[in-house]
C-alpha cells in the first residue's frame, strides 16, 4: 500500500470468521468497480482501554483500495462499513520498499461541525508532522482521509507499518515523540497531543492476514 497514492478507501470491520467473510462478502466486493486491491487484517489489542472508544470492537478489518468513482455496496449483516476519500494534503512519513505488513487504524471527529477545518490543520501541521519527524521504527506513511459524505467518523489517519508487531511500533511512538518535543504534561506536549475539536472515535492496530481475492 505504502508506494500507491490510493483515492479512496472502503472499510469493512467485522466478528465474522475471516475465512467466511473472505470466500463470501470479500469476493463479492472485489468483483465491483473500482476496486484495485484489497486485504485482510487481524485486530491485534481487542479492548483497548488507554484510548476513548465509541465504536464497537471486531476482530477483523477489510480494506478495499478503490477509486473516487467507488459505490459502496449495500449493507450486509455483521459488518460496519466506511468510505473515505483522500484529502488534497500529501500524507507524510517515508517509503522502506518494504510491504504493509501492519497498520494503526486512526478515527477522529470534530467536537462541533464548524471545527472540522482546524481540527485537520492541527492533525497535519502538528500531530502528525510530529510523529512523521520522531522516525518512529515500523512506521513509514501516514495518510489522512475524510469521509466520504462528510460523515461521522469524519476523518481516517492511516499509519502504515512494515513490521511484524505494529502494537509494540505503536507502543514507542509517544515516547518517541516525547523525546523531541517534550514530556507529557509539558506545553509543547499538550500542544501535540490534544486539540479542543479532537474527538477519539477509534484507534487500534492490526497485522495483515493477507490478500483477499
């Protein structure tokens, strides 16, 4: 994924066995237009609690690849589905070469409708440039997208990862980033890590399966 500038995403979060929703769902969306690739990943912290939470948890996420000219398919029972676009910012990080075999899976809404723009200029100009600059080993693109109908969540942050334990490469990342700006607590932190339209609807990591096809 990490060397595609890819126009959009369909996201399918599901407690379905993966090998079923694979064979069944996952094929049968495949074959729609506009879908270029897609992949299979494997929650790796069910019920996460140092971070809020509004959404469900699942076990498994499917990620489509598709264009901007996208129709989600109609809804299918056990499965909660997002579509995102990309936003005319570049993401940021670097390219390894090497595959995604790993990601952080990032929601975020504004508080209020009219703070969707500051929350985005705060996510880019501050708390990921910071991360993306703090070189944090297994991460290498981080790439905004926001909902496609302006809906809720109203942004995605994909945070790629070209390693086997995206949870331990999630783990290193504050202290990381701590270690340049500042400690916890400290203005410069408080800055980064906190916005006043920041909502936390998701965030989790996941090891890729595989292809679905």
């Amino acid at each position: 994924m990490e060397d595609r500038d890819t126009a959009a995403l369909y996201l399918e979060c599901t407690d379905l066995p993966l090998g079923a929703y694979e064979r069944n769902r996952g094929r049968e969306l495949c074959r729609l237009p506009g879908v270029a690739a897609a992949t299979a990943w494997r929650n790796v912290r069910r019920g996460r609690d140092d971070l809020p939470r509004e959404l469900p948890e699942f076990d498994h996420l499917a990620l489509y690849e598709v264009d901007r000219g996208f129709s989600p398919p109609p809804a299918a029972e056990g499965v909660t589905s997002f579509h995102f676009v990309r936003t005319p910012r570049p993401g940021q990080g670097a390219l390894t070469g090497r595959p995604t075999t790993g990601l952080s899976l990032v929601l975020i809404s504004p508080r209020e409708p009219g703070g969707a723009q500051a929350l985005r200029d705060w996510a880019d100009f501050v708390h990921i440039r910071h991360i993306a600059q703090a070189a944090v080993p297994g991460y290498t693109m981080i790439t905004p997208y926001e909902h496609a109908s302006g809906g809720d969540p109203r942004f995605l942050h994909l945070y790629e990862m070209d390693t086997d334990d995206p949870e331990g490469a999630f783990a290193a990342m504050t202290p990381l980033v701590s270690a340049r700006i500042g400690p916890p607590g400290s203005d410069a932190w408080k800055r980064w890590a906190h916005h006043p339209q920041l909502r936390i609807v998701y965030v989790n990591t996941f090891a890729r399966v595989g292809t679905i096809a």
